[in-house]
C-alpha cells in the first residue's frame, strides 16, 4: 500500500511567482553598465588633469582633449623642485593633523558624556551639536571672519584650525555617539568591580572599542580639512600661510598662460587626499556602517 502525500494550498493564497533568470542576469549587466558609466564620468577629469601635465602649451592648444605624443616629465619636476609647493604641503599638513587631533579627542570626550551619561540637559546639547549641521561654514564665513579677526588670529593657521574644529565636531559627535552607547553596561560594571572609576574605563575600555568609529572621525576631519578652500581664502592673505588648495588657486592665477604647468601642480596638489582616501575608504565606511546600526 503506498502512502500519497497532497500539498493543500490555503485557499486565497497565490503561488510564489519565480523570476526568469535572464530578467536577474539583465538587470545585473545593466547595474553594472551605469556604475561603470558613473565612475569613467568621474574619473575622466582626474585622468585628464594628469595626462594634462605630461602634455606641452601647444599640444593642449591644438588638441586639448588629446594624448601625450611626448611624455614632458618637466612641468612635474619643476613644481616638485619648489620650495613653495613643498611649504603649502606642510601648511595643509599641520592644519590636517591638528584639526584631526583636536576633533577626535573633544569629540569623543563629548560624545562619551553624552551616551554613557543621564544628566539635565543633555537633550538640549546633544540637539544643539545636531543643529550645527543645518549652518554650513559658507552660511558663517562673514562673523566667522569678524571674530577670527578680533582675536588676532588672522594670516595664521590657527584662524583655519580653531574654526574648522568647530565645524568638524558636530559630525564627529552624531558619529561616535551611537558607538559609545552601544557599549553594555554590563561590561562598565565589571570594570567598576575590578576597581577601575570613569577615567580608568575610558581609556582601557572605550577606547579599544571605539577604534573604528575614532578612525572614521579622524579620517574625515582630515580629508575635510586638507580640502578646505573658502576658510583659507578668507583667514590667509599671506602667502607663506596658504594651504595647498588655496595655493593651487594662486598658482593657476600666476601662471594662466603656463596651462600644462598649472594642470601638473593640480595633479600633485590632488594626490595626497586621493592615496589617503583610497587607503582608509574601508575604514570610513565600515565605521558609518556601525554608526547607523547603532
């Protein structure tokens, strides 16, 4: 005697419908195609400011979106024997390192009181930090001007550090924040047991814990602040003070006519963030990943 087993189906309910592979292979290849049109739309001007300082005056005059016919290693070698180009790079290094150092330790002091902590008002300050994101510097940059001013910091770089830390807080601390609350208490009160107080905790607990999230902050403080043109171009007039990029300006207003030349000092000027981002984009983005699941 066989036994037949019969797979009712509840009534009203409709058989899952299975999608052709092809519709999934098709849908694949044209995900592709985009993101590849996208980055080539992206990378085309990078590529071409490059190959553009390999190129001479009259080969860029005749054909300008053209390759190299002779690849002309002068106009790099000439920006990278001058001694301005090399000043603007340390200038834009010690506002980077600073403004990445200042960032990362009082934002991740704030962020800790701010997750770890109950206190009266901390509502309030946590969304005053949150509504530092709705006034970009551009909206600021008249009293932030006024006030740089006034407290004598102007051709300095600390008129360029001190606002920028500022303005990089805000983002730092929504960032961090969730890391720092995601800590169990659990752990906090094994810590306190083992004799270790707030301090103690911070350092030997919060803080190895933390490293993803601090890299990220840090990374991007840096990044925002190698990149900085418009606080520079307001704070700087002299020129041994000028960041790279708005040395890159002045350099392309000395030398207009001098194109390959000025297209060679922009592709140095370009490097540094470029190699910096590509080496920490994991980073970057593992460290938002966890901010948001927290």
């Amino acid at each position: 005697m066989t036994a037949t087993a019969t797979l009712v189906t509840p009534r009203g309910s409709k058989a899952p419908r299975r999608t052709p592979a092809g519709t999934n292979r098709g849908s694949s290849v044209l995900v592709g195609f985009v993101a590849l049109l996208l980055i080539g739309m992206m990378l085309a001007p990078v590529v071409y400011i490059i190959l553009g300082g390999f190129r001479s005056n009259a080969e860029i005059t005749v054909d300008p979106s053209g390759l190299p016919t002779r690849w002309n290693w002068e106009n790099y070698a000439d920006v990278l024997t001058s001694g301005v180009f090399w000043g603007q790079v340390g200038n834009s290094a010690i506002a980077a390192v600073a403004t990445t150092v200042f960032v990362v330790a009082l934002g991740l002091m704030a962020a800790y009181a701010l997750s770890r902590y109950r206190f009266r008002g901390r509502g309030a300050v946590y969304a005053l930090f949150t509504a530092g994101l709705m006034f970009p510097m551009t909206v600021a940059i008249t009293p932030l001007y006024i006030l740089v001013r006034n407290l004598g910091l102007m051709n300095s770089l600390a008129g360029v550090i001190v606002p920028q830390i500022a303005f990089a807080l805000p983002l730092t601390i929504i960032i961090l924040s969730p890391f720092l609350a995601a800590i169990p208490n659990e752990l906090q009160e094994a810590s306190s047991i083992d004799g270790l107080g707030r301090l103690g905790f911070f350092w030997r607990m919060v803080l190895p814990l933390a490293v993803p999230a601090v890299v990220t902050v840090g990374i991007l403080a840096f990044v925002n602040s190698w990149n900085s043109y418009m606080l520079p171009l307001f704070i700087l007039n002299n020129e041994a003070t000028y960041t790279l990029p708005l040395g890159t300006q002045a350099f392309a207003s000395q030398y207009s006519v001098d194109t390959a030349r000025v297209l060679a000092f922009t592709s140095l000027s370009m490097i540094p963030a470029l190699l910096f981002f590509s080496v920490f984009e994991r980073r970057i983005v593992g460290g938002l990943t966890g901010a948001v699941k927290g």
